[in-house]
C-alpha cells in the first residue's frame, strides 16, 4: 500500500493530554499528542507497555476520558461531552478490535449473539432474521464458517476468536477502526492470517485504521505511516519505509535493533542498542517538534536535530 | 442429559471427520510405491475443519456435582425431607398439630405420651398435641420463613450489588449504607421488630431480610467489580450495548453459581436465625409451630430422661436440614468452579 | 557434542491426557538427546506439546496426565550413572529433581512471583533451601543475584515487592530464582512473549550471559523462530506432539527441510514484503483426541505427498546433526521448492559466508 492516495483527514488528535488521577497522584499518560490520520491509511502507533498508546486508542473511542486537547472526527470534536446524535454515529463508524482474544469474548454468550451485539445497538430495525443472515456473512468476511454462530468462544483456537472479534467489530461498518495489539497475543503462524484479513478488508472496504503495537517489524509490513511514542510523548512522525531505513531519533534507533530477525549470523553479529532518556539535555533548549527530512519529524532541540541528521548520513 | 446429547453430536462429527480423511487416504494405502510420492492435491476446507468440543459448562458442572456421592445422596434425602414435609397433611391418618388430643375413653389429656404409643408415632408433648405432626408443621414453617428471606436477599441484593458494583457514582452511598446495616447485629434488629409488630411468618421474613440483602449485595459488588473492566465488557460498551443488557447478558451469567451458593448458604442460616429468635423467647408463638418452638419446647423438658424425644426429633430436622443445605451449596460451588471442569 | 557429554535423553516418549471421558495424545513418540552446556530451542504453535513435553521433565503434569510410554533419563554428571525420570513417582522423588537439578522460568512474571512477599525474600528463599546458605551469606549471595540479572541498587530493590517492578524487571527476578537453586538445565517456558520487543532482546542477551557464568543447559520454549536466531545452538521445531525437525540454528534457519519449518520462517512478518500478503499456513492444528494417521501436517502442507496421508514419516538425515521427518527427504520423493523467503534466507546465508 503506498501513501495515501485522498489527503482527506478523518482524524485529528490536537495538543491530546490524558491525566490519570488527581493532585499528587497524578499521572501523565498521554503528553501534548499530536497527529492526522487520513482517510484509507494505515497509521501505526508503536511504542513499549506504558508508553501510553492503548491510552490514545480508548480515549478515541471514548471508553477513556482526556484531560486537554481535542480529538477530531471529521473535522467534529469527539473528546469531552458530546450530543446523542453524534454519540450514535460514532458507535457505528469508530470501533475497537482487542488485544486478548482469551478475555475479549463473552464467554457465556454463543457467537452468534457476540457477533451480533453491535447490529442490536446502531440498526433496531432489523428483524432476527435479518441480523442472523448479517451475522452470517460477517463470519465468511472474516474466513470462518457460518455454522460457528451457534458454537461458543471456548471451542475455538486463539487466532479465530481474534477474527470472531474482528467480525463483531465489522459488522456495524465502520468506517476507522482502532486496532489494540490485535496480534500481540497470537502464535506467529497465526498472526499472518490475521495480518492478511486486516490487509484485505482495508482494500474491500477503504478502512482507515490506527494500528498500535510494539513492535516495530510488524508495523513496517502494515502502517503506511508509523509515529513512535515513549512515555506519553510523540517521538518520531514518518513514512514506514522512511522511519525503517533512516531513523533519528535514538529510541527509534533501539526499537529497530531490537527486530528479531530469523536470520543467526546476523543476530550474532548485531549489538543492541539500549534507549536512556537521560542522553536528552532539555534544561537549556525545549525540545520542539521539527521536520528534519521529507515527511518526516521528529521532537529534538535544535542541536540534537543537527546531530541525528549528521549521524544518518554518515550511516 | 445435554451434555450426554452434546457427546453424540460431537462424536458424530468427529466420525464425519474421520470418513473425510478417509475417503482419499484410504484408498491411497494400496498403491503401489511409485504412485504414493505424487502430490496429493491440497483441500483448504479440510485444513479448516476443527472437531467441536464436548466441554459444554453447565454439562461439566452436573456432571462434577453428580461424581460427589455424599452431596447427591443427601440432596435426595433433602429433597424428599422437604416434600415429605409438605405432603404431609395430605397423608391419611395425620393429626392435627394444634389438637391438644384427648383420650375418648379417659377424657384425659394425652401428655407426654412416649414415640409409638396411643398412635403417635414421636410421642406427643406435654399438653398433648402429636409431636410428629407439629414437627412436620415447624418444619414448613421454617422452610418457608428460610426460602423466602433467601428469594427476597437475592433478589433485592443482587439489584443492589449489581447497581453498586456497576454504577461508580453509587459507590460511595452503598458503601456508607453497608457500614451502617453491618454494624446492627440481626438480634437488635429482630428484637425490635418482634416488639413493633406482633411476630408472625411475615414479620420474621422482613426481619431476616432488611439485613440480609446487604451482604449479598456487597458480595455480588466484589464480583462485580472483578468483572466489570474485562475486556469483552469494554467491547460491549464500544459496540453501544445499554448498561442493562450488558449486566443481564455479560454480568449475571458469570454470578449464578456464586448467587446460587449464597442462596444454599442463606436457607440454613434464616432457619438458624428463626430458632434462635424464637428460642429467647421473641419468635413466633407457640399456635404457628416452628422448629424453634418445639426446639425450644423440648428444651424444657430435657432433664428428664424419658422425655427427652421432645428435643431430640426437632433437632434431628433441624440440624439435617442446615447440614444438607450447606454440604450441597458447597459441593455444588466446587462443581461450578471450571478448573474442576477437567475429569 | 560428544556421546557421553548428554545431559537429558529422551526415548519415545508418549503422554497422554484424560480429559472428560477422552483421550489427549499430547506427546506421540518424542526423542530427543540434549547436550550439556548447549541451548536448545523449542518451536512450535500453541497446541504442539512443547510445554507439555518440558513439564514432563519437571513431574508438573497436570493431575489427569502421564507418561505412558519411553524413557527419559537425567544424566547429572558426565558419563555417570542416570536418573530415570520417567519412572519417579511421588513428590519425594520429584523435589530431588526439580529446582535444584532442572528450573524453569514460566511465560506471566507476575503470577510466579508471590504478590505478598518481597523479591528479597523469595530469592533468598531459593538460596536457602538449595545452597544450604543462612542470614547474611544468604543474603549476599541474593544481592549478587540481583547484580547478576542486572537490577541496579539491589539493596534497595531487595526489600520491594513484586508489583513495585516492570514485566521485564519481573522476568529478571524470576530468573534470579531459578538460578538461586543452582540447577543444572533451566527450562525457559516463552519467558519473553509477555514483554515488549525492546525488553525481550534484553532477557534474552541476559540468559546468554548467565549460561556462560553458571554453566548452564538452557532449553527454550517459543512459537517465534526470530526469537531464538540470536541464542540458540540447536532448534527443534515441534509439531502436535512430536518433533518434526532438528538440526543447528544454522541448519534450521538455512536450510531447513520439513513443510512446517519452511511456512514458519515464511510467515514472520519480519519476511513480508509490503503490499502483499503474508506467507500464512492455512487451518488450525490437528485435533489431538484422535488417531492420527500418517504426518500430522499433511492436512495443512499444499505440497503433501499421498504417502503423508498414509504412514508416518520417520526421521531422515541430511547432516549428521540435522533430521526432520518428511517424506520429501525419501530418495523417491519427487523434488520440491521451498518457499521464496526461505531461499532469501539461504541467499542472505551465503552472502555471509562470502563476505568474513
């Protein structure tokens, strides 16, 4: 997939800062976050546990509440209070596939009802009939067989209760979709499959997606752009290819060394390169968020950018 | 039964499976060995049939519960204890429990008449009424009194445990209302009660409930509170599920075993609430026979070696029917417990 | 690796489960020598046996399970006198065994460690009881411990409590444990798939490190063969209960034989190529209550032969330290092509090998 081909921005997230707690206990989660999802990309959120990415995720979707700043759908503010309307509206277009295929389906409930929950909410218009033969369909999208509506979510394998989940999230048709680490918890083999679905059902049906992960080798195979994140701050804003083969900012560098590759010789050889955010002296200069190459920013002090930029060519 | 229904269905599948496999393979066991290292020709359908599984949850929880003999031999013997109960009075030849029997030959008062004499079968008390009919009657009294407390706890606790659980604004009222309920003791409260209202079946029940809703609902909260930020449940509020649906269809379903082991627990303790209440003197009077009446009854004669069977069968009931309750509630929660879903 | 220089030999090894009335043929006929000193991965999806197979080592089968076939014999000291693990049966036997001679380091931090005890306190509860050490020796040597793993200010951290750490700092603690008992063979059940990639890389270089300073045999558990490029000697690539492929890293990773091997390297994300789909195996493994007939794999292989249907393939060698059970290995095979991202593999193998 290369960049997107519309420039049209279906989501904005403006000067985003999530707090947890108040007073003393107060923890920053998310820090003054900015970026722009176009319209049928995929943008790739990555950074390690805490980072703060599954915080932006949910704050999209409104399961979280922001502290500052805006989140922008369509151009409509979607964060803080909202009227019904637009709440219904962004029930159907927004939704979320989850990380845990082993605690994101209810147990208790038969495929059938799981799947179909989402039609119950945004279209009570329809008959059961009508939902049933809908439910149907959303389970051959994802490449499973009908005959699994009546089955329950413990009867099946890891990665196909990531796709009955993927189902349940499809069936509104939504036109974004958050995707939370939706293969972190899947065995390799199975994380291709689940890959090649999301693949496919972006270039059937023009999803944008906002792809969070942690790591760095599977973004490159799916995001057309990746923004890396460490600590509630936005690091490094790129290209896929152009955040993979000329990264600047040092924990970019560290995440990329961190790629596992099949590959021994290569492994023995390699050395690790381990991020300290203590290497950033920001007493004097404030860090600013800088283009430094073509489409591609970073946040650094004006004598760090020099640095990095000398540093990548030499490289 | 379903889950035996559930074994034939998965069985049958796996048999479909097998001929599948078969069909080609079979066939191919008899050529000759040039051909056996051809390409097979490859089915992707095949690849993607999985074998349903047997595990069905409630056909596992039966099937735990019925593996514990002692549980099921004495859930038989409670449920025809409480069904003898109230079939009672519809036998031929029972006695009115509140008949002080007289001698129609003598015209004397049949007191304290040893078990199996004069036609009563326990014996009879000191005023001459049929001890096995006023057991009988006590014990239906008491069962009645414990079943409903139980039904109005659960039903009253569980809306309460579910709203506070559920609802974070109504935590902090909940919480204030259980310090309060749980500092009264239920001997104050039953005190009170027996002395506003003139005690009778219906004033014990409320008794027993006003503080009894509390604890299932704090205990329903803690549940509650496990379950509530799981992730299929942030999936359903994603996907806009009213609060409602999402506590009856997400919520409730993971409960009913505990719900259904609180309410095993609650019977005996209501019947043990009721005898002790009665027993100091403030239960039901001595026209509604209870098992605290008679327990109590017989208490007053127990010195007395050969009336002592006046406390001995209403305690026998008694301490059956409590101990029943509890080794089958018990039993029936490890059942529903799914690691012990394996064998 | 000589003969004589086995720590653990595995023989035919069949373990089967009871569950609800029915059969489990988790491990269907595993050999398997390890080496003294070596790492050995183990690879495989969910479902494969892999940590049924090390748990059995261990007697941490599960109460409706047991060995029903082969032998397993532990060889302490080389050349010496072997421990039949195979047939130890009660606890007794088994504490012998377990932590002092063979550890392990489980996938979730946070449920190994005790919540409510500091990590202090359960590493030196390891050092006790295995190194037969007391008070303040005990607690230096738990403080070297935590040096060791790479926790800084280990005074401070020894007096804190699980939750007070990060997953990674978690992992390094349990791996404190399990070399506080001083075993021979630690066994690492996925002790990375729960951490991000940064800090994985991290455990990983750590667990060499503590291989070269305690001497250990390190076997490790995985279903990510990127993994383990980095740190294994020797891997084995498991499939539904058996082992269908082992040879070296080098072996594996560049010339690997069996249809499983080949669509697990295919299909890591590392391998794809942007805009197009992904290598995948289609189906799910094999459902394992049933008799299988012929190679497991044959159901999901597009390029299974008929004979793979028919009977099961036994091991064929290409080197002598390299096996994998395919028929594709047979001289009458016919000749098939791996797919491209293992011949990119092998390319990339042979610029090496031109350019040192």
């Amino acid at each position: 997939m290369t960049g997107p081909a519309e420039k049209e921005v279906l989501l904005e997230v403006k000067d985003l800062n999530i707090t947890y707690g108040t007073g003393r206990r107060a923890y920053d989660a998310v820090q003054q976050a900015n970026f722009v999802i176009y319209k049928g990309e995929t943008f790739g959120l990555v950074g390690e546990s805490g980072s703060g990415k599954t915080t932006i995720g949910r704050a999209i979707l409104r399961i979280l509440p922001t502290s500052g700043g805006e989140i922008l759908y369509k151009g409509q503010k979607i964060n803080g209070r909202i009227s019904r309307a637009l709440d219904k509206q962004l029930t159907k277009e927004i939704q979320m596939i989850f990380q845990d295929p082993q605690s994101s389906l209810n147990e208790r409930a038969k495929v059938s009802y799981i799947v179909g929950e989402g039609l119950q909410n945004v279209r009570p218009d329809l008959s059961p009939a009508q939902r049933e033969e809908k439910v149907r369909q959303a389970l051959l999208d994802v490449g499973l067989l009908p005959e699994f509506a009546s089955r329950f979510p413990h009867e099946f394998s890891g990665g196909q209760r990531q796709r009955i989940g993927i189902a349940r999230a499809l069936i509104v048709e939504p036109e974004f979709i958050v995707a939370d680490e939706p293969i972190s918890a899947l065995d390799m083999s199975i994380r291709a499959q689940v890959l090649n679905l999301l693949r496919h059902l972006q270039k059937e049906r023009g999803i944008t997606y906002l792809f969070i992960a942690h790591d760095l080798s599977v973004m490159r195979y799916i995001s057309d752009r990746i923004a890396v994140i460490h600590r509630g701050r936005i690091l490094e804003l790129a290209d896929a290819e152009e955040l993979v083969t000329h990264p600047l900012h040092p924990y970019t560098r560290s995440l990329l060394s961190a790629i596992p590759m099949p590959d021994p010789r290569r492994e023995r050889q390699k050395t690790l390169l381990v991020y300290d955010p203590a290497i950033h002296d920001y007493s004097v200069e404030t860090p600013q968020w800088r283009q430094l190459r073509p489409r591609h920013w970073v946040l650094c002090s004006g004598s760090e950018a020099a640095q990095w930029l000398n540093q990548e060519e030499r490289s | 039964m379903l889950s035996f229904l559930k074994n034939i269905r998965s069985r049958r599948l796996e048999q479909q499976l097998d001929t599948l496999q078969q069909q080609g393979p079979a066939a191919w066991a008899q050529l000759p060995e040039n051909e056996l290292f051809t390409p097979a020709g490859f089915q992707p359908q095949q690849a993607e049939a999985t074998a349903s599984s047997n595990y069905s949850y409630w056909g596992s929880t039966f099937r735990a519960f019925f593996k514990n003999r002692l549980a099921v031999a004495l859930l038989i013997a409670l449920i025809a204890v409480v069904a003898f109960a109230f079939l009672q009075p519809c036998l031929p030849g029972q006695k009115d429990p509140n008949l002080c029997a007289v001698d129609p030959v003598t015209g004397i008062q049949y007191r304290n008449i040893a078990p199996g004499q004069d036609g009563f079968v326990w014996g009879s008390n000191s005023i001459g009424q049929d001890l096995w009919a006023r057991i009988w009657a006590g014990a239906r009294t008491s069962l009645t009194i414990a079943f409903f407390v139980a039904v109005v706890e659960a039903v009253v606790g569980i809306t309460a445990g579910v709203l506070w659980g559920y609802v974070r604004g109504l935590d902090f009222l909940f919480t204030e209302l259980y310090n309060i309920f749980d500092n009264i003791p239920t001997a104050i409260v039953l005190i009170l009660i027996s002395y506003v209202a003139t005690p009778s079946i219906w004033t014990m029940i409320l008794g027993m409930s006003i503080k009894g809703w509390i604890e299932m609902a704090r205990f329903i909260r803690n549940q509650i509170l496990i379950i509530r930020d799981r992730d299929y449940n942030v999936a359903s509020r994603c996907i806009g599920t009213p609060t409602f649906r999402i506590v009856v269809r997400n919520l409730l379903p993971y409960l009913v075993s505990v719900i259904m082991l609180r309410m095993a627990l609650t019977i005996p303790e209501a019947i043990g609430n009721e005898v002790f209440i009665t027993y100091i003197g403030l239960g039901l009077s001595v026209e509604t026979p209870s098992l605290g009446n008679l327990v109590n009854d017989g208490r007053k004669v127990m010195m007395q070696a050969g009336l002592r069977y006046q406390l001995l069968y209403p305690t026998l009931i008694l301490s059956f029917v409590t101990i029943a309750f509890y080794l089958i509630g018990n039993a029936f929660s490890d059942a529903a417990d799914p690691k012990n879903h394996l064998q | 690796m000589e003969q004589n220089d086995r720590i653990l030999s595995v023989q035919d090894l069949h373990v089967k489960f009871d569950l609800r009335g029915r059969v489990l043929h988790a491990i269907r006929g595993v050999d398997l020598e390890l080496y003294r000193g070596e790492v050995l991965a183990i690879v495989g999806e969910s479902g494969s046996g892999k940590s049924v197979f090390t748990k059995s080592f261990m007697g941490l089968l599960d109460a409706n399970g047991s060995i029903t076939g082969g032998t397993m014999d532990y060889y302490p000291t080389p050349g010496g006198e072997p421990v039949r693990l195979s047939c130890l049966k009660g606890e007794k036997d088994w504490l012998r065994i377990r932590g002092r001679e063979i550890a392990m380091v489980m996938q979730d931090p946070m449920t190994s460690l005790n919540p409510l005890k500091t990590i202090g306190e359960q590493i030196m509860e390891a050092v006790c009881l295995h190194q037969g050490l007391k008070g303040a020796a005990a607690r230096e040597k738990t403080l070297e411990y935590l040096r060791d793993v790479g926790i800084r200010d280990p005074e401070q951290r020894f007096r804190q409590y699980p939750h007070e750490f990060s997953g990674g700092m978690r992992q390094r603690v349990v791996i404190a444990i399990a070399l506080a008992c001083s075993p021979r063979i630690l066994i690492c059940d996925e002790p990375t798939t729960a951490l991000d990639v940064t800090i994985q890389a991290q455990i990983l270089q750590l667990l060499k490190e503590m291989r070269q300073k305690y001497h250990l045999t390190i076997v490790m558990i995985t279903h990510d063969l990127g993994v383990v490029a980095n740190i294994a000697d020797r891997v084995a690539v498991m499939y539904a209960g058996d082992i269908v492929e082992i040879g070296t890293a080098d072996e594996i990773y560049y010339d690997p034989r069996h249809p499983y091997t080949w669509a697990l390297l295919s299909s890591m994300p590392q391998m794809g190529v942007k805009g197009q789909d992904l290598f995948n195996i289609l189906g799910t493994p094999p459902n394992l209550f049933a008799e299988i007939r012929g190679d497991a794999f044959a159901p999901r292989n597009p390029q299974a032969l008929k004979i793979d249907f028919v009977k099961r393939p036994p091991y064929f060698s290409v080197t002598p330290t390299h096996k994998a059970k395919t028929w594709l290995l047979d001289p009458r095979a016919p000749q098939v092509e791996p797919p491209a991202a293992v011949k990119l593999l092998r390319k990339e193998a042979s610029v090496h090998d031109r350019t040192r």
